[in-house]
C-alpha cells in the first residue's frame, strides 16, 4: 500500500534541497521543466540526484513529453538500480522519442529492483517496436516479487508478435495478480484476437485484467477477434475481475451481449465490465 504522505516536488531545483537519505516516498513531477527537456536526464542534474535516494520505496516521477530520447532511459535506469528499497514505482514516459534500445535499457534496469510489488509504465506516443516489448518483458520477469503491473503502450510502433512476447515473458512472474495492459491506437495484423488471448490463458497466476484495445487503427480487430479473444478468456478460471475496453473498432456484427455470455462462462468472476 502506498502511503498517504508523499513528497512533491515539481522542479529540479527543490529536488536538490532534499536530504536524499531520508527519503523514502516521493512523486516527482517534472513534465514541465526546461532543464531536463533541453539538457536530458542526465546534463540537469536528474539522474545524480535520484541516485541518492537509496531509501525511496515509493517513488512516481512524470518525464511526459519531455524531449527524452534512449540515452536519457540509460541514465533514468542507472539512477533506478541504486533505489533497491523500491517497492512501489511509476513512470510516465509518454510522448517522448523512446525507441527499442531505450526500452531495453529499462528493461534491463527493472531486472535489478528485486523487491517491486507495483509497477506502472506509461510509454504512450514513442516509437517502440516488437524487439522493445520482448526487452521489456525480459525485464520485468525477473521482478519475482511484483504482484501488479500496469503498461500503457498507446500509438506505438509494435505488431502482435511483440505483445505477445511480452506477455509470454510474464509466466514466470508468479506472484504476479493484477494486469492492466492499454494497447489502444496500434495498428496490429490479422488474428491478432486469437493471438492476444492464446496469450493470455497462459498467465494462470492472473486474478484481475485489464485491457485496453479501443480505436484499433488497422482494419484487423474486427467481429472475429472480438469473438476470438472472448472464447479464450472464458477459459481462464482464475480471473475474478474483468475490464476490456473494445470500443471504436471495425466489429459490425457481434454485440456486446454476445461476448459477455461468452466472457460469463469464466467460474470465478466476480465483476465483468464490457465496453463495446
């Protein structure tokens, strides 16, 4: 549980100030600082400062459109390693010129936080293809001890085979209970339903999933893959709470009755939410 009392700070300047030591649970905000958008994470100061933080367990820190390229995501996950308290991080990243090596990078970074239980990553508008989801996902499952994970991967540049990768990745993440997954905005190719929930079914150790696939931007998602990733899922006993997001996608046929009498036959749900 993250705790009430949070350090804000919202320029570099304040951040500096802090007695890094005694720092244990802080939300930095610097989505509208011109130090870090004009110098990078690590030429402003960012990076030396947070690595002193070897005491944060709590930490969220929005970099949104803040001109952050791969090189900024070495320097943000170096800083990241020396935090080995944190249990609870998250990370806007959104609109920002992130590529595969950046997402590597990350990846690689979160490996070493053995002790996360919450992770939250927005990567929303950047420029991720296949090979950064599967270096993402390589990560992460060596995080044994996170039990809830949430990924924002709006308009970005992967296809089914990098999603899927990613969630393959996940099986060895045991402890792992909450899945929030936003893949809303991308262009993916034919069966990509099937794909996504053969995908699924095998994250067995999964109690509560979201997902995101509304405004699909390919002519793929259609009637079938909504009936596909529905039949699938109505195979995963262990959900007890479900939320899909399918709205503004190229079904004309099947109704959202429909797929929740499928989505229905899953024994242990509890809350079935459905927008279609």
């Amino acid at each position: 549980m993250i705790p009430t009392f949070i350090c804000t700070i919202y320029n570099l300047q304040d951040f500096d100030k802090l007695i890094k030591s005694q720092l244990k649970n802080a939300n930095l905000d610097f989505s509208k600082t011109n130090s870090i958008y004009s110098n990078g994470v690590s030429d402003s100061g960012l990076s030396a400062q947070l690595a002193q933080c070897i005491y944060l367990e709590n930490l969220s820190i929005n970099l949104h459109k803040s001109n952050l390229e791969d090189i900024d995501i070495f320097d943000l996950g170096n800083s990241l390693e020396k935090c080995q308290n944190l249990i609870n991080l998250n990370i806007k990243l959104d609109t920002n010129y992130i590529s595969d090596k950046g997402v590597s990078y990350l990846g690689n970074s979160l490996s070493k936080c053995q002790n996360l239980k919450t992770l939250n990553i927005d990567l929303w508008t950047n420029q991720i293809q296949d090979q950064g989801l599967l270096s993402l996902g390589q990560g992460i499952q060596k995080c044994k001890n996170l039990r809830s994970l949430e990924l924002t991967q709006c308009e970005n540049s992967f296809k089914n085979k990098g999603v899927i990768d990613l969630l393959i990745s996940l099986k060895s993440c045991c402890s792992l209970k909450n899945l929030t997954l936003d893949l809303s905005l991308n262009s993916f190719a034919e069966q990509f339903g099937y794909d996504l929930g053969t995908a699924l079914e095998c994250l067995h150790h999964i109690t509560s999933l979201q997902l995101g696939l509304s405004n699909s931007l390919s002519q793929a998602f259609e009637d079938e893959d909504c009936s596909a990733l529905c039949n699938i899922l109505a195979k995963c006993q262990n959900i007890k709470v479900l939320y899909i997001e399918l709205a503004n996608n190229n079904c004309w046929y099947v109704t959202k009755e429909q797929l929740e009498m499928k989505l229905k036959k899953m024994k242990n749900l509890i809350k079935l939410d459905l927008n279609f």
